[in-house]
C-alpha cells in the first residue's frame, strides 16, 4: 500500500478549533475559528449540552477552597460541561483529556490552572483565553472552579424513566395497515438540529410531508426493521418513536434514557424484526433496552468498568454507536473510553448474554459491510479501524487507517476494480479516503488491510457514501476551515478506481453555492442516497437564523436536481432515507 505525507495545507490545522466550535453549538464557517493548537483527534469531542442545564449545589466546603457564590459554580459548572466534560470527562476523572481531579488541580494551584486554560498546551488543551472563546473572567471563574470537588451530576435509572415514558398510541390503537399513501420506504428523515425537529422528506417529490418535534439538539433516526417505526433520539436522551402507517406519521411513544445520548437502534435480525430497541448514553454511562412497540424500558445495563487494555476502572465511559446485527440476536454497542465492544444477546433479558470484546480506545461511529457480516468502526482517537465478525461474535482486525481520525459515519460499500469489495473511510484531521479490503473468503491476502488510500478535498470530513447502484463515491469536509472546501463534496468514479500506486481523479461540486443561499456560510454535510440509488442528497447547514437548504444531485450526470428550501428547513444535518437505513444500505 502507498503511504501518503499529506501537505500541510491539506492536512486541517485548525481542525480543533472548528470541531470545538461546532460542537459547543457555535457550528458556522462565518464564526471565527479558534487558534486552537491542538490536533483534531482531542478536539473530535462532545458537548454536553443538556448536562450543562442541570441545576447543581457546590459541594461541601474544604479549608482552603476558593470563594465562590452558587450563581459563579452553576456557571462553572455549565461551561465545563459543554467546553470542557467531552475530553476531561463529567467527573472530571480523565478521557481523551487529563484527569483534573482536585488532588491534582490543588496541586497545581489557581496561576497554573489560569494560565493552562488561557494559553493551551501543545498536548492537545485548546488556549480558550486568547482564542477569545473564554473572556478574562471565565477563565478566572474556570481556575476557581477546578478547586473545587466536581457536582456529580444523578443518575437516570427506571424510576426516572418510566416517569418520561409515554405511550401515546397503544398498539392495538394503531392502524393495521398502513393508512397513507406515502412511498415511505422513499422518505428521508432529517434531522432539524436546531429546531429540536425532523422533517419527513419524500424521496420523489421533494415534499416535506410534515415536521414533528423530538428531543432537544437532535442527533439521528434510525428505522424498524419492518420499515413501520423511525426512532429519533436527541442529545437530551429523549426517544420519539413514530408510526410511518398513520394518515400522517406521528409519535406513538416516547421515552428519556438518560442526560446525554447519541445512538438508537432496533432488532433487526429474522424473527425479531420491530420487537426490541436499544439506545445508548452518554449520560449516565449506559445503554437501555426497550420494548419495540411501546419503548417500555425493560433493562439498564451500565457501562462502567475496566479499560480493555490497561484494567483501570473508568466511571464514565459513553456509549457510541450501536448497531443490530443480521446473524445473531445481537446489538453491537461501541463503549468508548473503554474501547470495548459489547455484543448483547436480547433473546433472554433475564438472563442476559453479553460478549465482550476488547477492540480500542476510543470508539465512535462504524458501518456493516457489504455482506452485513463484519462490523467496522473507528477507534478514532487512535487512527484505527476495528472489525468484528458478528457472526462469531469476535474480533476480526484492528487496523491502522494511515490518516488522522477516521470518521466513516455508516461508511461506504463498493467492489473496487481492483482490490474487490471494499469499505471506505474518510476523515476528519487529514484529507485521506481510506479503503479496507473486506472480503476474507475471495480476497483473503487483503482482508482487513488498507488496500489504498487517496485525497480527498481536504480534512474535516465527517461523513461518506454510495449506494448498491452507484458508480459513484462521494464525501464532505464539513469541518474544513475553509468555507468554499467545506461547501463542496468530493466525489470519485468507483469504476474507474485503480492500482493502488495511481489516485483516482476527483470531481468537486460547489454544493453550497448550488444552493444559492445569500447569508451566512453554510457547511455541506452528509450524503444520503435516495432508494433507488440514483440521487444523492446534500444537507446544507447554515445558522439557525439563516437559510439552510437541501441539494438533490443526479447520482448518474453529477448535475443539480433539486434545492428544496423551505422556512422549516432549520439547520437541516442528517438524512436518513427510510429504505437504506432500516436495511444498513451503504
Ligand atoms: Fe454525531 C452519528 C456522536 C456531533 C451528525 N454521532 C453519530 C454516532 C455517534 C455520534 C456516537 C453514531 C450513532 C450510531 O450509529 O448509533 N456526534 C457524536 C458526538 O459525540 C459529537 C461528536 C459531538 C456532540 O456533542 O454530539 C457529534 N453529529 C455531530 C454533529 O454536530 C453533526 C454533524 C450534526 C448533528 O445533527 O448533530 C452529527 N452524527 C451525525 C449524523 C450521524 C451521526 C448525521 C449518523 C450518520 C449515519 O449515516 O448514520
């Protein structure tokens, strides 16, 4: 395989002052970037909005703690939560970041503390003071507030859950049989981030159908394997199930798993399609399976434990991505600090089956491939890909991609001329489109090796695609600092892929300035394919107050379609087309 040097200038220097900015809610190339100077691996972290809402005390009172009114450490405790949990953790006991636990923070003292949080280290601390992200005065109130014992946000078990969980339509109240006249398997659920909505999108006609309200800062839909159900999760926790038969599609049922959450996913494998749903969280550190119909909470499972390799006991280790597996009776759920990946047998709640395997730190999002078989997802932090063969349940590979922080999404399915099926990558802190060989039966000498490796538009890429009937690859930079490369997509003809030694010729499509939208400089993300696979659509992400819009592209020309705008499109993010997601169509 061909190592590529990536150039400076392709490689993304500000990576983590933009991921940082987007994921602290600030998300648009109009916003200055931070002069973070850390790379984009530690800034690849989350935001925990909802935590930074909780209403918390400041702990008993120690000799020699700094003075400071409740009013001074619930705002502590709100910017730690949403700038500073995602790497340094919610009890402040270390992730991607450093412990900052007040043995260690007293040591250092108020000056050290001050001046880290000011200037940064190379080590991977952005410098939020002279980055003018922290004014002279939060950073005073963030160096207090570090000497004092962390609030150790609640936790979330039945008792809270079942006070969230609304059944709104009973089963048998349903319809039995689907009640409009809507391709549903052609809808596009997408996620209105801002608005705390998704709108139902058909595939043909570009209608939006309806728009109905989720959870706060929505994150992803996933849909029941029979195609009935969409599940939507929002970084609050909050699940809404909605039934696709209705006259119009509306929330049956509803339930809050936790503080913090990202993933959903539901029972796919034969015989238990719709039956059970799982989702994942943050917050508490925790996954939660469900019944499939009512979203009843059937069982809590927590995440604490061990890290696989060293053995030390992490308090807070968050569920990523979770997936249903087509072999078993299983889900497969990413635990990230941890970087074990836990297969769950649901057949038998009571006495419950997990597998757990040791995979790597930190895991985060991951695809099926082509046959469904292999699970592969990135331990991003480490610059890896993990393989698990779910119908053995076991681990398969780790695998260095050769670029910085893989993030495939769902990643991409196609067979490369050349070194046969494939699954692809791009990423977020280089330019590079990663391939790994993943055929162990026709293609063995590649199996689970990076077959190749090629540029892309530039770092920042959050998200790649094709379809079973495309000849087509395509990928995003979302984050790019620069606007114009962060409003197109990359897109690569598969058939005319070759030998590694070669890299295949790009096309570039100015998505954002197709969209023609006059203020603010919105971000291209994520392509989704229609069913059929001869579309592909673009989000295109702008400022709550601003126009968004989405691109409809002709998968076959590589033209314009469609620019469906409408003053319900509020930062409209990700698409998932009904058919491709319920049947893991990528
Ligand atoms: Fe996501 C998937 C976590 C920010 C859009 N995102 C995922 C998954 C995880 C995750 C664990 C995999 C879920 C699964 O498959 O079960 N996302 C996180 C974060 O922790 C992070 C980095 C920061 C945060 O505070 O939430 C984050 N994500 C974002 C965004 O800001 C994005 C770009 C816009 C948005 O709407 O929030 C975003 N994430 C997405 C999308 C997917 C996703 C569109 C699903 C892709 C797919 O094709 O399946």
């Amino acid at each position: 395989m061909k190592r590529r040097a990536f150039t400076a200038r392709n490689v993304l220097m500000s990576s983590a002052a933009m991921a940082f900015a987007l994921f602290a809610g600030a998300v648009y190339a109009e916003e200055k970037p931070a002069d973070h100077t850390d790379g984009p691996a530690a800034a690849y972290e989350p935001s925990m909005t909802t935590l930074g809402q909780i209403k918390v005390e400041i702990p008993g009172r120690k000799e020699g703690d700094p003075v400071m009114t409740q009013e001074e450490f619930q705002k502590g405790t709100q910017i730690y939560f949403e700038r500073c949990a995602g790497c340094h953790g919610v009890l402040r006991k270390g992730a991607t970041g450093k412990p900052l636990t007040t043995d260690i923070t007293r040591e250092n003292g108020y000056e050290y503390l001050q001046s880290f949080i000011t200037y940064g280290s190379p080590a991977g601390m952005p410098n939020w003071g002279t980055s003018g992200d922290m004014s002279e005065a939060d950073v005073d109130l963030m160096a207090r507030y570090l000497l004092l014992e962390p609030p150790a946000p609640p936790e979330f078990g039945m008792p809270e859950m079942l006070a969230s969980w609304k059944v709104i339509v009973k089963p048998e109240d349903r319809p039995k049989e689907k009640m409009n006249d809507w391709d549903i398997d052609n809808l596009f659920s997408t996620t209105l981030r801002d608005a705390g909505q998704v709108a139902l999108i058909d595939g043909a006609t570009y209608e939006i159908k309806t728009v109905i309200d989720t959870g706060y800062a929505v994150h992803i839909s996933r849909i029941s394997a029979s195609g009935r159900y969409l599940f939507v999760i929002g970084r609050d926790a909050k699940i809404v199930m909605i039934d696709l038969w209705m006259e119009v599609p509306a929330p049956v049922a509803e339930i809050k798993i936790g503080m913090e959450a990202r993933s959903i996913e539901t029972s796919k494998f034969e015989g238990w399609e719709d039956k059970i749903a799982i989702a994942g969280a943050y917050w508490p550190p925790q996954y939660v399976i469900m019944d499939g119909d009512t979203l009843e909470p059937k069982k809590i499972v927590s995440t604490r434990g061990n890290i696989y390799d060293e053995q030390v006991y992490h308090p807070e280790p968050r569920v990523a991505a979770i997936l249903a597996s087509h072999y078993k009776p299983e889900f497969i759920v990413n635990v990230k600090e941890t970087g074990k990946i836990i297969m769950v047998d649901y057949t038998d709640l009571k006495n419950l089956k997990t597998v757990e395997i040791e995979a790597e730190r930190f895991l985060h999002d991951g695809g099926l491939d082509g046959s469904k078989r292999y699970f592969i997802t990135a331990a991003n932090a480490r610059g890896k890909l993990v393989v698990i063969d779910t119908k053995e349940s076991k681990l398969a590979a780790i695998t260095e991609t050769g670029g910085q922080t893989p993030h495939p999404g769902r990643g991409a399915n196609f067979t490369h001329p050349v070194h046969g099926p494939v699954w692809a990558t791009s990423h977020l802190g280089d330019e590079s489109v990663a391939l790994i060989g993943t055929d162990p039966e026709g293609h063995p000498d590649q199996a689970w090796k990076i077959v190749d490796s090629f540029p892309a538009l530039g770092g920042g890429s959050l998200f790649i695609k094709t379809h079973p009937n495309s000849d087509h690859l395509y990928t995003d930079a979302t984050l790019n600092p620069d606007a114009e490369t962060s409003g197109s997509v990359a897109v690569f003809t598969i058939s005319k892929m070759g030998a590694a030694d070669v890299d295949p010729e790009l096309v570039t499509l100015p998505i954002a300035e197709w969209a023609g939208i006059p203020e603010g400089q919105p971000r291209v993300v994520q392509p989704e394919f229609n069913k059929d696979g001869t579309e592909v659509w673009f989000s295109v992400w702008n400022a709550k107050d601003k126009e968004s819009a989405i691109v409809v592209v002709d998968d076959k020309t590589l033209e314009l379609k469609k620019v469906i705008k409408d003053p319900r499109l509020v930062t409209p993010t990700g698409k998932f087309n009904v058919f491709n997601t319920r049947g893991d169509v990528y």
